[in-house]
C-alpha cells in the first residue's frame, strides 16, 4: 500500500513538474515574438515621426532603443508570467491560439500609442480614458476622419500574422514537450528553477537593480526619444496607474508624497509661508494682499478657447493672417506671450483653471457632486456675481451639466440651448458653431441688471478635429511660406482655416466690447486650452517651449501690463491675475502669481517667473523639467539667452514641487470623506 501511494505521490509530482516545465518554456516561446513586434513597431515610430532637420546622436538613439526593448521584454515576460495559469495544461492547438490572441492586443495598442503620440505628442495617458467619458460617438468619428483606420488595422493583422508564424516556428524548432523527455527528475528540477527565474527577472526588467519604473522612461535629454521608449502597453499601465492615484482622495498626502514631502507644513515651509499646523498653511493658500478701498466690481468675461495655440502668432502678417479682427485689438491689451497650459486635453484643463486642481479627472465621480468652495464661479458668486457658463459644445459632454451648477454657476448654456435660441444654428459633431457663443453672450450682458456684475465663463468648441467651418463662411488665404513651424501635418492648413475663423470671432466680439457700453465696467480675458495637435512634434530643444504654449490675453480700460509679459507664467496665476482687476477680493486659492504686479526686487518663493504644466512639468527662463527628475532638464529659452547659466536648478524644482503639491493637497483635504 505505502509503495503504490509512494508510486502515485511520485507520478504526481512528476507530472505536475512537466506541466509546469511545458508551461514555461511556452511562456518563453511566447515572449520572443512579442519582443520583436514591439521592437519593430518603435524603429517604425522612430522613423514615422522623426522630424525633418531634427539631430540625435547615436548614443541617445542607441539608449532608447535598448531601453525600449526592455520594456517590451518586461511586458512581454509578464504576459508569459501570468499565463502560466493556463499553458502548462492546454493543448498545443490552444497555446497558439492564446499567443495569436496576445499578439494581437500587443501589436494594437502599441500602433495605438504611436497614433496618440503623433495627436497629443506623448504616449498613452490618462486622457485616453476619455474615449468612454467624453461623446464617444463623436471621438469615434473623429478617429475615422482623422486617423488611417483601416490601414492600421491591416498592419495591426499583418505583424500578429508574422508574430504567430515566429511563434510557430520557435515550437516547430525548439518543440519544447519534446525537451522535457528526461527521466532524471533533478535535471527537470534545476531547469525549472533557472526558467522561471528568467522569466520572473525579464518580467523586472532588471537583476541586480530596483525593476523597471515610470522614472526609467527617461534616458536622453530629449523628450521626444524618451516618448519613444514606452510601448504601448506599458505606456496604458502607466496611464490606469495615474488614474487610480488621482482619484484616491482618501489620503490628503499623496500628492505631496509624490512631490518629496511628507506634510503640508514641510512644503510650506519651503515656499517661505506659515507653517505651525495644517490650518496655518490652509489659511496662507487662501490669503491675498488687500485691494484698495473702494475698487468697484466690473463684469468679467472669461474665454476657454479650443486649441488655442501661440504658435501661429508668432508669424502673424498682413499674408499670413491667422488672428483676423483680434490682431487690432492686442496694442491695447494685455498679451502674456511666454504662458504654459496647465493641461494637454480641454477637460483637465478646465478642471484645473476652475479648482486650482492638478488632479484629473477630479468632477467625475462623488467629488463633482461636493462644492468647492474656491471654484471660481463659487467665488465670483459669493463677491456678489451672476454666473454663467456658455459653451458652444454639448453641456452633457463629462456630465458639466450637472457638475457646473453645484460648482457655483447659475446658468449652463450649451449647444442646446443656442440652437433653441437661434434656430438656424446647426448642430455638428461638436455642438453648434462658435459664432453663437458671441451673440449669446452679448445679448446676455445687454439684459443683465446694471447693480449686479456678471461672471462669465465661454468654452469654445470649433476648432477641433475634424477642421469644418459653416458653409457660408469664407476662408482666407494664408501664405504658407510665412509659417516657419513645422508642415508634416495633413491637417495643418484646414487647422489654420478654423484657427482663425475662432479667433477672429473673438476679436470682433472684444471690438463691439470695446465700442459699446460696458467698455469701462468688463474685464475680457481669454487663454488657449491647451496646444494645437496639428502643429509639431517639438523634437528641438529650441522648440520645446512651444509644445505647452497657449496665449493670455487681458482687455480692458487703462490696464498697466507691468512688466511680466513675456516671463514665463501658466495658467494658475490667471485668475491671481483676474479676480484684483475686476474687483473681487477672497476666497480663491493662491495658485499662482499676479501677473499685473512687477516682479519682486528680491526672490520670493511664491512670485517667481516660472511655469508649470499639471502633469508634472515645469519651466523658467532657460528650460523646462519634469518635477523631481534632473535628468530631463532641456535648454529650451523662449526669449533666447537669458544670461543665466542653463541648468538645472535644484531651488526652483523644489520649489515647484512644493507648490504643486500643496494644490493637490488642497484638493484632497478639502474633499477628503
């Protein structure tokens, strides 16, 4: 009895150790194709998007390569690693059914990452989630027009057919059940042992060191070869990662531990504000220096404008008109040139203007349904505004109907409400077209009671993929010589046409503004979303500055500009700059710095001249960083030499850290459940 269970006991073990050992050694015949489809998607990505006259040395192409395949070993391994579930007892029919449909998934979101890329010049992120949040009919469609659908999904079948021909191949020549025909049971043993192990090291990415990390992703100076180094999946996993971090508000310190800090009072202190006890700090981001007695509150009219870029005014001339009637209008303005956006899609955007909020999406879930007391429509509304938020878009587009109005704006006028008011609007793919916007905001300041201000806040939507214009509108002709901008876009021309078909319906709006009665009495500000799509890659160093800038204009009577124009700014210091001028005193965070102001004689933590970008990044007068990461400091001077050495600096980058982290801090403590 004990030798026959002595015999099964061993037979088992036997069995289960082959099982195991075939599983592996599929594992790894599964890696191998995957690796080299990867791989030859980024040489082709390389290659696809590599801008005309731009130079790399060969060591950094080098390094990005090596740390591409990496990364593509790491996904790959782990692939191979969590399918050990299934392939040691699988068929071998089953096996490669399981690689192709790997293969597949693999391939597709790495030419998925390649055209995210080439649309919003950085790999897979969170705004990729907005394909469920936002109209996803209409970014469907938008996809169709814009991007070679068909032609992707045949190269996406192409390289999964020669990944299973590989993977055939690999089983054909190296028929791993047939290796494990050994009866010599330590043999088996050790081979399992070395197997998984390299296996488990390839999943790491590493042996001796710590495992391939997001901070892993820089490996050159140039952020565009950086961006080529994540593949597609892991540039997705990376992305749900943020995702999940951003809405853990359960903790008010994440943010500020991701910044290097483990309190608010230890960030304070080094922004030079009080810092005794969390209430000290919280009091100091919501204290503002008094404004005179007596200042009168003025309406102020506040514009969100799609993709407004600052690029092409940069070549603005009488044949390369791309401003219209605002061009007249900016002599008399305030026009802070050297300005970051604070996000790359227009919800985060939005979310970060409105709350002062690094963290997005912040309003989708219970958050939005909580008010924030220093949004600022709630501000304008406890100064004893009216508030109202016009957009020529679609108000349900991530539920801004139901979120506007618990966040202090007693009107939301969309494309809905427009067409109903104008019933010759015609509804597009993104609402009605923006001329409306205009007419409606007018007529609504015309009605408004003359003892109450008015606060209102447009969102513009026409210029945005796919490019269309109403049918009665003429295009002017654009001498394309004068833009000295990158041209591999199909789409830069029609981009241009929309370009300034929004913008000169702002300028004429701010002219009638100007000539009419509320010329003493309004404050019009408008800025850019984020950048054109259209526009370039920014692979250049001497570019880079431009792949975050949008422009801040202020209008208004007897404004003195100061002489912070062209420093560079972002656009939390907006309404720093905003609420002073039109009167309103309190309540809101302290984001960032009033513009209007001269800069400080001596350095002074919280008005220093830099910029910051919420995802992470930020810049001064020689280049831009990313937060906590010396290594991906670039020259990038938007006004030329400064005269200051470029380099990195270790003050502002702390800075800045603890700047960006207190405003997320601000977030999770005040919403905190």
């Amino acid at each position: 009895m004990k030798s026959a269970a002595a015999r099964h006991l061993r037979s088992f073990f036997h069995g289960s150790l082959r099982g195991f050992l075939r599983g592996l050694m599929r594992a790894w015949v599964l890696v191998v194709p995957l690796v080299v489809a990867l791989s030859l998607i980024r040489l082709g990505q390389l290659a696809y998007f590599w801008p005309s006259g731009y130079h790399a040395a060969a060591g950094d192409i080098t390094s990005v390569l090596v740390q591409g395949f990496r990364f593509d070993l790491k996904v790959s391994a782990v692939a191979g690693f969590l399918l050990l579930l299934v392939l040691p007892w699988v068929s071998g029919k089953t096996s490669g059914r399981i690689a192709t449909g790997v293969a597949f998934v693999y391939v597709m979101l790495s030419l998925v990452n390649l055209h995210y890329f080439g649309f919003y010049k950085t790999p897979i992120d969170s705004l990729v989630f907005g394909l469920v949040e936002d109209d996803t009919a209409a970014v469907l469609k938008t996809i169709w027009h814009d991007f070679p659908v068909i032609w992707t999904l045949l190269l996406a079948a192409a390289l999964t057919v020669a990944s299973v021909a590989l993977h055939r191949r690999l089983v054909r020549h190296l028929n791993p059940d047939a290796l494990l025909q050994t009866r010599h049971l330590a043999i088996k043993l050790v081979l399992a042992v070395v197997v998984f192990f390299a296996l488990v090291f390839a999943g790491k990415g590493t042996i001796r060191e710590m495992a391939l990390q997001r901070q892993h992703l820089t490996v050159t100076t140039s952020q565009f070869l950086n961006d080529m180094v994540p593949n597609g999946v892991i540039a997705l996993k990376y992305a749900w990662d943020s995702r999940r971090e951003s809405q853990n508000l359960a903790d008010p310190l994440v943010g500020l531990k991701a910044m290097g800090f483990g309190s608010a009072q230890a960030a304070a202190q080094v922004l030079g504000l009080p810092h005794g006890s969390e209430a000290e700090v919280k009091a100091a981001l919501y204290r503002h220096d008094p404004l005179p007695a007596g200042t009168p509150k003025k309406n102020l009219v506040f514009f969100l404008m799609e993709s407004w870029s600052a690029e092409p005014m940069l070549y603005q001339s009488p044949t390369f008109d791309v401003l219209g009637r605002l061009a007249p209008t900016l002599d008399k303005a305030c026009h802070f040139s050297n300005f970051e956006s604070a996000q790359p899609g227009t919800h985060p955007a939005l979310e970060a203007i409105m709350f002062s909020s690094p963290i997005t999406p912040l309003t989708m879930g219970d958050a939005g349904r909580k008010p924030m007391a220093w949004s600022v429509a709630e501000v304008a509304k406890h100064a004893g505004y009216d508030t109202v938020f016009v957009t020529s878009a679609r108000s349900g587009w991530r539920d801004l109907n139901r979120v506007l109005k618990i966040q202090g704006f007693d009107e939301v006028i969309d494309a809905n409400n427009l067409k109903e008011a104008y019933p010759d609007a015609t509804v597009g793919l993104w609402g009605v077209w923006d001329s409306y916007v205009y007419r409606y905001v007018e007529k609504r300041m015309a009605a408004q009671p003359k003892d109450r201000p008015l606060f209102v806040f447009v969102l513009t939507s026409t210029n945005h993929p796919p490019y269309d214009l109403p049918k009665d509108y003429q295009r002017v002709p654009l001498d394309m010589a004068q833009w000295k901008g990158e041209t591999s876009s199909d789409t830069l021309a029609l981009n241009l046409d929309t370009y300034r078909y929004a913008h000169d319906l702002l300028g004429g709006f701010v002219q009638d503004m100007q000539k009419g009665p509320f010329k003493d009495n309004t404050i019009i500000a408008a800025t850019g979303d984020h950048n054109v799509r259209s526009f370039g890659i920014y692979a250049d160093a001497h570019r880079r500055y431009l792949m975050r800038q949008v422009p801040f204009v202020i209008w208004g009577n007897h404004l003195q500009c100061g002489n912070q124009l062209t420093q560079p700014a972002s656009q939390r210091d907006m309404f720093n700059t905003l609420f002073p001028l039109a009167g309103i005193e309190g309540g809101y965070v302290n984001a960032g710095r009033n513009l209007l102001k001269p800069l400080p004689a001596q350095p002074d933590p919280m008005n220093m001249p830099r910029g910051l970008f919420f995802s992470g990044e930020a810049r001064n007068a020689q280049g831009m960083w990313q937060l906590g990461n010396p290594k991906s400091f670039v020259c990038t001077p938007a006004r030329g030499d400064s005269g200051t050495p470029c380099e990195f600096n270790a003050l502002d980058d702390q800075q800045e850290r603890a700047r960006y982290g207190l405003l997320d801090w601000n977030v999770r403590s005040s919403l905190k459940k």
